[in-house]
C-alpha cells in the first residue's frame, strides 16, 4: 500500500496538473515496484510561498529578487 506525498509551492497548479501528477506517481509505482494503483494513495500538498525556504530565505522573498 504505497503512500506518496507530493509537495508543491501554492501557485495555481491546475486541477488538469495535480491529476497528471498522481496518475504519472501511481503509474511509476505500477511500472517499477509492482504495485497495485488500487491500493496506491498520491496526496499532493500545496505549500504557500512565505512557509517553503531555500538557501534560508523564503521562497516568496526570492521571487520578489527575480530568483
């Protein structure tokens, strides 16, 4: 019974996007491990921009600096 997380930025994936994403999870734990997609369960968390940091500032703050 696998179990994937997915964590994105909050910034206006589509549903059309989320639903590519879980079916390319599931169908690379189908190809790869076997596994069953019944039994296969994709959560995709959408982080706001001001709670995801890298290289110690938040992701917000860099995109404001064109980063």
């Amino acid at each position: 019974m696998p179990y994937v997380n997915i964590k994105i930025t909050r910034e206006g994936a589509t549903p059309q996007q989320k639903a590519a994403l879980i079916k390319g999870a599931t169908d690379l734990l189908v190809e790869v491990l076997g596994k069953n997609p019944a039994t296969t369960f994709v959560v995709i968390d959408e982080v706001e921009l001001d709670n995801w940091g890298i290289a110690g500032e938040p992701v917000s703050q860099r995109r404001k600096k064109g980063q």
